[in-house]
C-alpha cells in the first residue's frame, strides 16, 4: 500500500508529464479531399513541439484543427478528438471564443491591427473583460510587451500604429497580444518565415524564454529552426504523422525511411 502512495515530488512529475492537448484519429478534409490522415499526437506544456514536413504535407492544417481555425473553412471537416485538459474542443458546448483565448496564435505573415501599439494588445484583455479599469489594462499591456521582449523597443511609442513597426517587431507585437488574454497553447504557424535573419534570432530567443510558461507549438519549414527550438518534433508527410518523438533523435537517429530522406535532403 506504501508503494502506492506519491511523494510530493512524485505527483508533480506525474502532473507535469501529462499532455495539455491531445488528439486522437484526427482527419481532416476539404470537401472530397482528406488533407490529415488519422493523426494521433500528444502535446505537453513543458516542451515545445515542432511540426516539420515538405510543403502541402498538412502541418499547418493541423495546427489549425488546436484552435479550431479550421472552422472558418466552409468546405473544412474535421473527424477525430481533440481534448484540451481532457475536454472535448469539438463539442457543441464548448465557447470557440473562448478556446481561441485559451489556444492562441500566430501566423506566418505579421498581422498587427490597424491601431495603435497599446491597442493592439489591450484589445483581448478587453473584450473578455480580464482587466477591472484602465491600470489593471496598463500592467497587462506592460507585462505582455515585457514577456514579448519589446517593452523596452516600443515603450515610449504605445500611441503610434502598430503597423509603423518592423516586420520582427511586428510579430513580437502580435505575440504580446496572444499572450495579453493568459492562453494556454500558443500556436505558431512559421512565425519567422517572412523576416530577415535578426529578427527570427530574436523571434527563437523569445520561444527558449516562453517555454514553460506555455505549451507551444511551432510549424516550421526550416529544419535547423525546428532543432534550435523545439524538444520534440513531429514529422508530416502526404498528411499522415510518420513520425513524433524527441527532437535530437528525430534529426540524429529517426525511425523510420522517409524521415531520415526529408532530414538528409533527398526530397521536400
């Protein structure tokens, strides 16, 4: 009976080891054409996950079944389970404003609002009403861009558009603002694909410092990124998971055939 008994330390591995997503059989069509093939993958908050595969393999679609963006898609269907905390994503009950807050993301291209850098960031914090007045929006404001790494860029300037900023900076402006309303999950589809080499160093440094503070899942086209990054990756191929596990066996000693051809170059 002692035996069965966890020591403190014993059930915070346990509760840290358990996923924060999960999906089970997800497929995914658009209209006749199944873009994921039963895809079944956990996804946990202390690591980042990277999906990597050639272009058209289904990374992307399948991000965007975590958040449900797929919704948007009138001919999209998505078959399958996806639990967030063991919830059902899919179920009639749930609030997709509310999972998207929970699930946040980023998108390829930086798409800051057309209003000014304060905005940009109070906006979710104000319509899902996480801030009593004006101070507790300034400290969210604040801590967010702090957490981004452009507090410091952008302090001085908040009543200026957020479109007048770099491209780097605008993505940072666009993390700030998934972070503003607390998620959960941020979602990353090629975060740093459109930006010059500086800014996508900066855009991975801030990755290293939110790992932990969130799960966080990464598309990336870019293989080298997906290793600096992430501690665990999944391959997508002809969409169809081939393969998930850690991120230095994956690109070291990977499993399976078409792995180890799209890690060493012979097609993408």
């Amino acid at each position: 009976m002692a035996d069965m008994i966890q020591s403190p330390i014993q059930a915070a591995d346990a509760a840290a080891s358990s996923p924060k997503m999960t999906a089970r059989g997800v497929s995914v069509f658009y209209g006749e054409k199944k873009a994921v093939d039963d895809v079944s993958i956990d996804i946990h908050r202390e690591h980042v996950t990277a999906f990597i595969g050639p272009s058209g393999c289904g990374k992307s679609t399948f991000l965007r079944t975590l958040n449900r963006m797929n919704d948007t898609i009138g001919s999209a269907r998505v078959e399958g389970r996806i639990e967030l905390d063991s919830e059902d994503i899919y179920a009639s009950s749930m609030d997709v404003v509310q999972l998207r807050a929970r699930v946040g993301m980023v998108f390829q291209k930086p798409n800051p609002f057309p209003k000014s850098i304060f905005e940009n960031v109070a906006y979710g914090p104000r319509i899902h009403g996480l801030a009593a007045g004006k101070a507790e929006l300034d400290v969210i404001v604040e801590r967010s861009l702090r957490r981004a790494g452009l507090w410091d860029e952008v302090k001085d300037r908040l009543a200026e558009s957020g479109t007048a900023l770099s491209g780097g900076q605008q993505q940072r402006l666009c993390i700030a603002r998934a972070i503003a309303v607390d998620p959960e999950v941020i979602l990353m589809d090629e975060p740093a694909s459109a930006l010059d080499p500086i800014a996508t160093a900066r855009i991975e440094e801030l990755i290293h410092e939110l790992r932990g503070n969130y799960a966080i899942v990464i598309v990336t086209h870019n293989m080298q990124q997906a290793a600096r990054v992430s501690q665990r990756t999944a391959f997508f191929h002809l969409g169809v998971l081939v393969e998930y596990g850690e991120t230095s066996a994956i690109f070291t000693n990977p499993r399976e055939t078409r792995t180890k051809d799209y890690i060493t170059g012979r097609y993408g």
